[in-house]
C-alpha cells in the first residue's frame, strides 16, 4: 500500500481518486483550498493553495509528518479559462498559468528531493487532450497543459536514474465542471463575434456529451496500482484518436477539421 498526496481533492477527478485510493487500502493525503472530509481514517485534509509558495511548504510539511513519507504525488488542482486568445487579459492568462503549470512544478519541487534521496517515488500528473491538441476557446488551458507536456517529458527522463517514475494521465472530454460560457470581456473584440456562440456551445455539449469522469480516477488509481512505467496515459477515446489523426493527417486538413468542430466555419 502507498501513501500518497494529491491536490485539488474538494470535487471532481481530485475527490474520487482519493476516494478510490483510500478505499483500495492506501494512506492519502488531500489538499485543497475548499475543505473536504474522507469517510476513512486512512484519509487526512490539509489547506492547500498551490499558487502560494508558504502553502505547499505547510501542506508538504503536514502531508509528511502525517504519512511518514510521501511515495506518490498526484498532481490534479487546476483551472480553466474559456475565451478567445486575442480577448483574453495578460494577467488572467498569467494566473491560470500560477495554478496550472507553476503549481504543480512548485508541489513537485516540494517532494522530489525526499524521493531522490531514498531512490524511489512517483509523480503523476492531470494533463489533458489539450495539452496534445490546441483547444479553440480554451487557448491558455491549452497552452498551460502543452507546458506540462514538456515539463513532465524532460522530468521524467532527468529522475528516472533515481527511480522515480512520472506519469502524465491525459483525459479528453469528460462529464466535469470544467466550462462556463464565453463571456464578453472588457477588451472584447467585434470580430469574434460571429463565433462566440457556437464555440460556447461546441464546449458545452463536448463536456455534457463526455465520458463519465470516474474513469479518469480509474485511470490514476491503475497505474499507482500496476506502477506503471508509461510516460502517457491517455483517457477516453478522443484522448487517444485525436493525436493520432494529428501526426497522419496533413496540417491544413487537421485545422479545418478542428475549426469545425468547434463552429468556426
């Protein structure tokens, strides 16, 4: 049995793969900014906010005194943002970027340096679809997921030595939260007015019309479980065609396929 640390545990994916892992007999330890309780003694709440640097510090600090040690970081806390690239403000891209990316680095950062030390541990991170294909209304989402790509590539090839595995689980549509409508904005742009409806609604009926979003708890607790050893763990079946009709498709073709599907004839 592992003990294990994940973020972002108050709803969603984050919840019911803490749930799922207490359940299949392992220690958790969830933080959130929002409070949360485990029907288990084998789970433990901490307060955490990944954009603040003395937050993870606390949180890591009390998730290891609590556990003992820490084998397994699944990092899950994250945000969207639902507007068009050119609308969007500097610092609203900026703040997704501190919760998406720079959270979990710094989360990350917090624990690597125990599981260097005793040669062992794993790091497991909820990338998505959009981290492998741009998303149309959700660009800085995107963008941030495509920076977790990378960082979790080369992070995963720089600590394999000290027998540390990373994980990147990659869900495509799901039943989350995860969208809003496109809201006009105080910098919005006229242009873009012939798409915002039906881009708004092209991202809604993706999320309502997704897979069930317990797979992707499923998805986390199996490779904790099988300690897998793949980089990549797509989840659904758009998460697994859509990048391959990417690399075999030509370039123009795969734009306009995307441009429509997301109503932007």
């Amino acid at each position: 049995m592992a003990n294990i640390f994940i973020t972002g545990v108050s709803s969603g994916i984050g919840k019911t793969s803490a749930e799922r892992l207490i359940a299949g007999g392992h220690r958790v330890v969830g933080g959130s900014r929002r409070p949360t309780t485990f029907r288990s003694p084998l789970g433990h709440w901490v307060a955490l906010d990944v954009t603040d640097p003395a937050s993870i510090v606390a949180a890591g600090e009390e998730a290891t005194g609590w556990l003992g040690e820490v084998d397994v970081v699944v990092n899950n806390a994250g945000v969207t943002l639902n507007a068009f690239v050119e609308e969007t403000p500097v610092a609203e891209a900026r703040a997704l970027f501190e919760t998406d990316f720079w959270g979990v680095v710094g989360v990350n950062s917090f624990f690597l340096p125990a599981m260097r030390s005793r040669r062992s541990g794993r790091i497991v991170i909820v990338g998505s679809l959009a981290g492998r294909v741009g998303a149309i209304g959700q660009g800085f989402y995107s963008a941030a997921k495509h920076a977790l790509e990378g960082y979790g590539e080369t992070l995963a090839a720089e600590v394999e030595g000290f027998g540390i595995a990373v994980n990147i689980v990659e869900p495509g549509f799901h039943r989350t939260a995860l969208h809003v409508g496109m809201q006009r904005r105080q910098q919005y742009i006229a242009d873009y007015d012939r798409y915002r409806d039906s881009v708004s609604r092209s991202i809604e009926q993706a999320f309502t019309a997704g897979a069930d979003p317990v797979r992707v708890a499923d998805a986390i607790c199996r490779l904790i479980e099988r300690n897998s050893s793949a980089l990549r763990h797509p989840v659904g079946s758009d998460a697994r065609w859509v990048p391959r009709l990417k690399n075999v498709v030509p370039p123009s073709l795969f734009m306009a396929r995307l441009r429509n599907r997301f109503g932007m004839r």
